[in-house]
C-alpha cells in the first residue's frame, strides 16, 4: 500500500486477498506523514475512509481539513502529506486497477465521495464490517470489498454537487480554525470575512455536520491546550498563561470546559503526564 500509516501511536488490522488489500489503523497519537507517488506497475490504487477523528492534508501547499463523511479516491499519482489525530479511524482500501477502472473508467485522483448517508454510509459500514469480524474467509472479502466498490460507482452516479461544496467550505473553515483558534476574539465573521464566504453559508453547512463555528473553536483551543499540557517545551507555563495563548479568557475557562471535555483538569492531566514521562525516562 502507498499510504502506510504504521506507526508509533497506531495499531492496524490487514486483510490481504488476490484482488483486494483492507488495513484498519487505530491510532493513540499524533501521527504524520507523507504519501508518495507509486511507481510499481498496478500499485497505488487505494480507497481511504475516514471513520473517526480527524486529519489534516496538505495539497497544493495549503493544509486541509479531512474527516470522516468523506472517502477519498487516491491514484499511483497522488502524493500529500498528512496529520491525523488520536483518536482516529482509518480504512485504507488497495485494490488490483482492473477492479477500479471497469468501475471508474474516468476516475482521478483526489476523487471525494460522501459516507454519511445513503449509499456512501452504507458502503463505509461494510468495510468497517469486514476489519471488524474475525474469521472471514478470503472469498468473503473480496465479495466484500467488490460489494463496496459497486457501491461506490452507484454513489459517484447520484452524489450532488451542493455536498461537495459544502464539504469544501466544512473543510476550509476548519482548517482556518486550526491555525487561528489562539486568537481570543476570533469569531465566526472573521472566518468567513478571511475565506470569503457568508457567514450564512459557513452556518448552514456546519449545521448539515452537526456543528457551529463557535463549538468548532472551542473544540480546537481545547485540543492545542491538550497537546501543550503534554509538551515539555510548555511544562514552565502557569495554566494561566496556557489558557490566554490557546484563547481562553481565564485559567477558570480553560479550566471548566476542559473538564467537561476530557473528564479531568488541565492540573491533573499535566501532572499524569510529566510522571509518566519521568517514568519513562527512569526506564
């Protein structure tokens, strides 16, 4: 497979059959990469499904947002560099071209297809199956897989250009998050004054994802306040001087929305982690 997602900070599950190549990754950490061209004959052909989490890709030098809802069509051509996220999902799907051309006769690399809904969560939820049952002979695979496969040429049929496009702009404005949730007064119409869209458009297409961009900069300060917690280059920072460079208000706000979201105080997951790591240094 070109896209080899095994490292430290993820565990993977293969399949292998004649036709077909099924890995599902796990992953505990940050991990990041790069995907590079393939230039063994018949290789390169590959299906990613992101299932949960998120991840970051850059194309074209500009880095994007990547989530699950959303399959991507790669060729032996398509190289990116990528960041995924602990706690993430991840189906990579190899297959022989012949099992990809006679579906996708025109098909190109970068190709997205929605696994939300309808066909496309249909088709996400039968290759999830397969990683997940043990036990499954290789004909069982390969029907699977082609199953999958049949379903997605169905998809690239009836998918409307509206959800494209609304993933477009998801993806932009999260990517605009990630390099600006530090910010303090940043606001849902500064993102779409900088991206150049309504600030109606952004809403309505976070609302089809569940989110607003609010909750969505919230989640992201939340997240850079957990990946410094554990750096050590920011074990000298108070957590109030942590909570006002990822643009909390106060070490109290910090302190309050991130014990709702991960269970614990900043306090205390700090100090789990830097004994840990003593641990680990003492080894």
């Amino acid at each position: 497979m070109q896209l080899a997602l095994e490292q430290h900070g993820s565990q993977v599950t293969r399949k292998r059959t004649r036709n077909y190549q099924l890995a599902h990754y796990e992953f505990t950490a940050r991990v990041h990469g790069r995907r590079h061209p393939a230039h063994a004959p018949g290789a390169g052909y590959e299906f990613i499904l992101p299932l949960a989490g998120t991840a970051q890709v850059r194309e074209s030098e500009r880095w994007l947002y990547y989530g699950a809802h959303f399959g991507y069509l790669c060729m032996p051509d398509t190289a990116f560099d990528y960041v995924v996220e602990p706690g993430s999902r991840v189906i990579v799907l190899g297959m022989h071209p012949i099992e990809l051309h006679h579906r996708f006769p025109r098909a190109a690399g970068g190709t997205k297809l929605p696994l939300g809904s309808g066909l496309g969560r249909i088709g996400a939820a039968v290759l999830d199956g397969v990683v997940q049952q043990v036990g499954l002979s290789e004909e069982d695979v390969d029907v699977a897989c082609s199953a999958f496969l049949d379903l997605m040429r169905q998809l690239a049929h009836s998918v409307r250009q509206d959800e494209l496009i609304r993933y477009d702009i998801e993806s932009a404005v999260r990517s605009y998050i990630r390099a600006h949730a530090d910010q303090p007064a940043l606001t849902g119409s500064d993102i779409a004054a900088a991206l150049g869209w309504s600030l109606r458009q952004i809403q309505r297409s976070l609302h089809e994802s569940g989110t607003t961009p609010r909750k969505l900069i919230k989640s992201e300060r939340l997240r850079l306040a957990h990946q410094r917690l554990g750096d050590p280059n920011y074990r000298h920072w108070t957590i109030a001087e942590l909570a006002h460079a990822t643009g909390f208000a106060s070490a109290s706000s910090l302190s309050t929305a991130f014990r709702r979201q991960f269970g614990v105080t900043p306090r205390q997951l700090r100090t789990s982690k830097l004994a840990r790591t003593g641990r680990l240094g003492a080894a």
